[in-house]
C-alpha cells in the first residue's frame, strides 16, 4: 500500500515531524557543524569530541529519514535537505537564545558564559581593567579568544569580538571604543649602531620590521609621508608580539600601536621616532550578531570596556 502525502505537502521537505527530544544537543550539534563544515570544529566549539558530533547527527538523520550531510575524509556538506532543515534549526535555535535573554533580562545579575573574541595583543588592554569587571558582575564566566584571524562571530557562536578597522558586515553592530595611535620605535642598542633617523627618507638606510595580517598576507603599510618606496626588511611576522619582541632585542625599526610598545618605552627598552610625522590613528570597536536581542551579559560588557578602554591620551 503507497502512503499518502497530505495536501500541499512540499516532497523536498523532511519530515520535521519528530519525537520530542530528550535535549537539544542533537540540533545544536547540526547547526554548528553545518555552520563550520566541519564536526571537529563543532566539537570544539561546543566542548564535547567530533565523534560525539557525528553521533549527534546520526541519530537526527535517522529521526529524519534523510541524509543531512554528504561526508568526505576531508569535510562535510549540507545535502539539499540538510539546507532546508538547517534554515528551520537555525531559526529555532535563534528564538531559544532570544527566550534565554528575555529571562536573563528579568533578572537583576547579568550572568553565564561569555565569549569574546580578541586580537592576540588584546591582552594588554583588556587584561588590566578585568579584574574590576569581575568585581562588578562575578556571575559572568569569561571565555576569551586571543587571535588574530577575523572569526565568524555568528557561526563560531561568539558572543562579543573587539577588533580595530572598519565594520563591513551587514550582520554585525559595533560599537566604537576609543581610538589608539601608531607608533615608530627602535631599541637604543639599534639606534646607538645605526644611528637615529631624522626623517622618514633617512629609514631607507634603516633595518626594518614588518607586520604581516593572518587572514590577507598583506604587509601592513607604514603610514608616513615622505616614505621611501622600498624598505630594508630584517623580519617580517604574523604576530605583533614576536616584533615588539624583535624590536626590544636591537633587530631594528619597528611600526605599532602605542599601547603594545608602552611598557617597554616607559622601561627604556624603546625610543620612539620621527613622532611629528606619524599622524595615523586606528579605532577598535566590540562588535555582536544584529539579529541576536542584546543580553545582559553582552550589555554590560559592551558598557564596561567603552567607559575603561582606551582613555588615556598619546
């Protein structure tokens, strides 16, 4: 005997009539390994191993009666009904965290985890005004995220990112902190071997040290005018770290935000140079999901770094 579809019934749908879930961690872990590709990177975003992942959408599969992911050694990818069904979960899981917020917010004492996703260097501003925010709020648990890759804020589930530049995504809010200057410094040991350059022609004859950004390879430019065309260059790295490092050991001239050399200019590691000419300043911003209700937890941190970060001047 054929089975009969009800009317108006879309054949290219799964049946998404299911027996309630003991949990969702069966829907969580299908959206987020649909949303990275990848159940080795859902598994580490959600705490819990890839083979518990895979488990997970197993076990849905076989609610469903389809196939939702077409698997390789290398990746996954979302079969056409895997899309459809991740569209409907995405929306589901949404309203739950939107649910969660609403019932936080009828609380007094913003509270749980909270991800944030920094710049390496990140460390050096957030790190020194933390200890008050505890203070304020012990309910919250942070889960910060040193890293200088642009992370997907909606699909790796952070809930704030700080990070320095323009905003270009229609999806995210940001919320400007407050602006930092760059820098040019050597060590007095380079300075006392190769001289102090008095213009910025002069650095043509200059060892030179160079940032280069994770995500594009680009070499960051150093903004001064009157700027040879080409520079010496002793090293060149990913890791702003590693060049304040190289620029404290004498390895030459380095280009970098004020607040990552300040402690080794106030100890004499470093001099700054040709200050008149360097004019560029940068703008961090915390940034969050526009389509997520901004929750407790996230409006208090957002509150507190805008009013503590980035005060001081020069």
């Amino acid at each position: 005997m054929q089975c009969r579809r009800n009317m108006g019934e879309d054949p290219d749908t799964p049946n998404l009539k299911l027996p309630i879930m003991d949990s969702l961690s069966g829907l969580e872990s299908f959206v987020r390994a649909a949303d990275l590709s990848s159940f080795a990177q859902a598994g580490r975003l959600l705490g819990i191993s890839a083979s518990a992942v895979g488990k997970h959408v197993a076990r849905l599969e076989q609610q469903l009666g389809v196939r939702l992911f077409n698997r390789t050694t290398r990746q996954v990818r979302l079969t056409q009904e895997g899309a459809l069904f991740h569209e409907r979960c995405r929306r589901i899981l949404d309203d739950l965290d939107d649910a969660r917020a609403m019932m936080q917010q009828a609380v007094a004492q913003p509270r749980g985890r909270l991800r944030v996703s920094l710049p390496t260097i990140g460390y050096r501003f957030l790190l020194p005004v933390l200890p008050e925010f505890r203070a304020r709020y012990p309910e919250i648990d942070l889960d910060l995220d040193f890293n200088d890759r642009m992370v997907d804020v909606i699909a790796e589930g952070v809930d704030v990112a700080i990070r320095s530049g323009e905003l270009d995504d229609s999806q995210l809010v940001a919320r400007r902190l407050g602006p930092f200057r760059f820098v040019l410094v050597a060590a007095p040991s380079y300075l006392a071997a190769q001289g102090m350059p008095r213009t910025p022609a002069a650095l043509a004859g200059h060892l030179c040290l160079r940032y280069r950004f994770v995500d594009s390879a680009r070499v960051e430019e150093w903004d001064l005018p009157g700027l040879p065309e080409r520079l010496q260059v002793a090293l060149v790295c990913n890791n702003m770290e590693s060049m304040l490092g190289a620029a404290v050991a004498g390895m030459g001239i380095a280009y970098m935000p004020d607040f990552l050399a300040r402690d080794a200019l106030a100890r004499g590691e470093l001099q700054r140079l040709l200050e008149p000419q360097l004019q560029r300043t940068g703008q961090f911003s915390a940034v969050w999901a526009s389509s997520r209700r901004l929750s407790p937890k996230v409006r208090v941190f957002v509150d507190f770094v805008a009013e503590r970060l980035f005060q001081e001047k020069g």
